[in-house]
C-alpha cells in the first residue's frame, strides 16, 4: 500500500494512483473531493499537506473504496466524496460515543 498523493487545489481535489491488478497491472488515477478528507478524516481547510496527510494516514480505506468504485465501473472516473465512506457502522458508533459523552 504506497501513497502518492498530490493535492489540486484548483478542483478541490487530492489526486491519488491505485493498481487494481496490483503493481505489475495499470496505474489508475484516482480523486477524493477535499471536503471528504475534511469531514471523514480530520484534515485541515485548505491546507495541502494536512490534506495530503489525511490521505496518507487513511489509504487503506481511501484505496479500498477506490479500487471498489473502479470494480463497479472502469470505464467512469474515480472521484470519492464523504457518502462514499457514510458507514451505517460508523454512524451507529459515532451515536455510541455521544451516548457515553452523556453519561460521563
């Protein structure tokens, strides 16, 4: 799993490879909307290395939703927004947590 992200202001995106056959096989490039790397993953507004750093320090998800996206239909570009990682896991343990946070 090797990261090589570059963040595109302009479209608000942070461009990343994925090989769907592994390193030997294609280099697909990939894209994942800022605001999800925001919103999912922590990072900063606007700031290109956060960005960057989310997406390094999340790429076995990022690249798995990738790699499923290109599955489903390789002949469409990849472009991952926030619902694309909206878990019903993940909303169900977010309420966990602020149901602890009540009785605490």
């Amino acid at each position: 799993m090797t990261c090589e992200a570059i963040h595109f202001p302009e479209s608000g995106t942070v461009r990343f490879a994925i090989y769907p056959d592994g390193f030997d096989g294609p280099r697909i490039m990939a894209r994942i909307q800022d605001r999800a790397l925001r919103q999912c993953f922590g990072a900063s507004a606007d700031d290109g290395e956060s960005l960057i750093g989310a997406c390094e320090s999340h790429f076995g998800l990022i690249e798995c939703c990738a790699l499923a996206r290109y599955a489903l239909a390789p002949q469409v570009p990849v472009l991952l927004g926030p619902s694309d990682f909206d878990l019903p896991i993940e909303r169900s343990f977010q309420k966990t947590l602020q149901a602890d946070a009540q009785f605490a």
